[in-house]
C-alpha cells in the first residue's frame, strides 16, 4: 500500500524530478525556470535558484551532490544540492539548440545529453569528454547502456554509440517519430513508444526487430519491470495499461494483460527499481499501485489526487515514491508490503 508522506508545492509547472542516491530528497525542475530540493520528511522545498527562461529536465548526479538542469536557453547547468537558497550553478554548456535527454551514467561518472544531431559527454565534473555527430536526424531521446554505450533515438531512426570505441555509431531503422526510450534493465531489448500507435522494439544483440501496433493515439508511456520480463504501456488515446510478456518466446502473436484503474489518459507510469510494483497516475485524478501478475489485473491501491498529475517517480532504491500535480503540488509516499 501506499503510505503518504509529506505534501508540498512550487510556484511553478513540473516537468521533470529526480532523486538523490540516498532517497532522502529529490530535485524538481519547474517549466518556468525554478529549481527546487525538496526533503523526503517534512516536505520542506528549498527553491536553489532560476535556469530562465524555463527547465527542460533536471538529473542529480548517482552518488554526489551535484544536480544538473537544461534548460530552454541551450544550455546544461551544474548545481548543488547542498547550498542553500539562491546558489549560484556552473554552466558547462551553451548552444542554441535545446539540450535532449539529460541523463548521468549509473556510476555518475559521465553526463549525456544531444543537441540536434550531435550526442555530447562530460565527465563527473561537467568538463567535455567527447561529442559524436554522426548521426542522421536530430536526436529526441537517449539512454546509457552499460559504461560504454549510449542508445540514441531520433525521428525514423535509432542509433547506438560507442564512447570509448572511436566514435563508432551504428544505425538502425525505427519506423516513426519517437516518444518514448525505454532499455531493459538487462540491457538486451530497447523499446522505443512512436507517434503513429505503435512500439518499436529491438533485439541489440541479436540485431532483431519487432512491432506492436493497435494502440489509440499516441504511445507515449512504456516502462520495464525490474527483471525485464514485463513491459508496460499506455497511448494517449486509451485509459487502460498494456502489459507484454517477453518472457518465452516474447510478445508476438501473444495476448497482453490489461490493466484497468483509470478513466481518463494516464499520464505517469514507472515500474519500481527492483521492485515488482509498477505506478499509474491518470487524468481522472487517480493514483494507482499494481503488482501485475497472470493471475492479479487488479490495483493493490487507489489514492485521489488533488489535480491532474504531470509526473511520478520512483526513488532509486524502489521505497518511496514523488508524484507531481501539473498545479505544483507535490505528494512523497513510503511503499508499504
């Protein structure tokens, strides 16, 4: 069940949160340029200061107390989450295009993020390790994949990129402009939710590909279990969440379990990091906690909202859970079993 917290709220629009490796507080990037740490206990949201003229996506580094932001100006900042109100970021990147896919590798030791058709890489400090530009269409989405390769996604292809290795991208078919970029956590299928109500997936070391199609709009939310076996997925056009066995033979010509809580368009689903829960937050206002199972379709947990939710997410260690409204409330709940 879902025990809650702590609530509090921002002066500003969600768009993204992270959480420190720890899970005592989590960073939240407002759409109008405000960057706030907010405690786990107590809720307290310090405001750390302004990325103007509005936030992107913002990464706490694993292990450490950096936080990076981008931000609508083109560029990546550096903060940190120790200092107070008002603190002062390093910039380590400018450019005219908006930075895509702010993501730090596990270990914290590297930070991606591309700009149009180029993938960029600092090191744990923020300073420039590489830039790869080989690539054939602006980048949208991107994801680490073990400490050497990045998996890059843009409109009608997919890419994977070699840090260390020279440079070496290889290049792939996708077949339609991606919303989505999902690896799972075994690092072999990556799954890719597109605009034309399909999800894209892809064997990496076999170098096999698949489709799954018949969705109501847009996919727009795909996230793995933790033991990578289950993928779930919801489009912008349906109420109910789509779970894929890949277990076996995988999904193809297989019938998928369905989940159904909601009313409206979900907005935020995450699968729990080592973990058998997966979380749904719809437009209906409703909050959901599933175990799914052949034999368990049904929610373990409903909570109401207070408004429409604009994101959720896990803390790294799977036992505590952020859910942001769009009007800058923000709930923290402990997962209890």
């Amino acid at each position: 069940m879902l025990a809650p917290l702590s609530v509090t709220a921002i002066d500003d629009f969600p768009v993204d949160l992270s959480w420190s490796s720890a899970g005592d507080a989590f960073a939240v990037a407002g759409g109008e340029g405000g960057l706030y740490r907010i405690a786990r206990e107590g809720g307290e949201a310090v405001p750390l200061g302004r990325h103007e003229p509005g936030l992107l996506a913002v990464a706490w580094q694993p292990k450490r107390t950096t936080i990076a932001t981008s931000g609508q100006d083109g560029s990546v900042r550096c903060w940190d989450a120790s200092a107070g109100a008002g603190s002062e970021p390093r910039i380590v990147h400018r450019g005219r295009g908006w930075p895509a896919g702010l993501s730090w590798r596990t270990d914290g030791q590297r930070l991606a993020f591309a700009t149009a058709r180029v993938l960029h890489v600092l090191d744990e400090s923020g300073e420039p390790m590489t830039t790869l530009d080989a690539h054939t269409v602006n980048l949208s989405h991107l994801v680490w994949r073990g400490r050497d390769e990045i998996v890059a996604a843009g409109n009608g292809v997919l890419f994977l990129d070699r840090i260390d290795g020279g440079g070496q991208v290889q290049q792939f078919a996708l077949e339609g402009t991606p919303q989505t970029l999902s690896l799972s956590p075994d690092l072999k299928i990556i799954v890719s939710g597109l605009s034309d109500s399909e999800v894209h997936f892809r064997y990496l070391n076999l170098n096999r590909r698949s489709r799954i199609a018949g969705y109501e709009g847009k996919v727009d939310q795909t996230t793995w279990s933790a033991n990578s076996r289950l993928l779930a997925t919801a489009s912008t056009g349906a109420s109910s969440i789509i779970v894929w066995d890949f277990g076996g033979k995988g999904p193809e010509g297989s019938e998928p379990m369905q989940l159904d809580a909601h009313h409206e368009r979900i907005d935020a689903l995450v699968w729990q990091p080592g973990g058998p829960h997966l979380i749904s937050a719809g437009r209906d206002w409703k909050l959901a906690l599933w175990k799914p199972a052949a034999n368990s379709t049904r929610p373990l947990d409903v909570r109401r909202l207070e408004g429409e939710p604009a994101l959720a997410r896990w803390s790294p260690d799977g036992k505590w859970l952020a859910v942001a409204e769009v009007s800058g409330r923000i709930s923290c709940y402990a997962l209890r079993t």
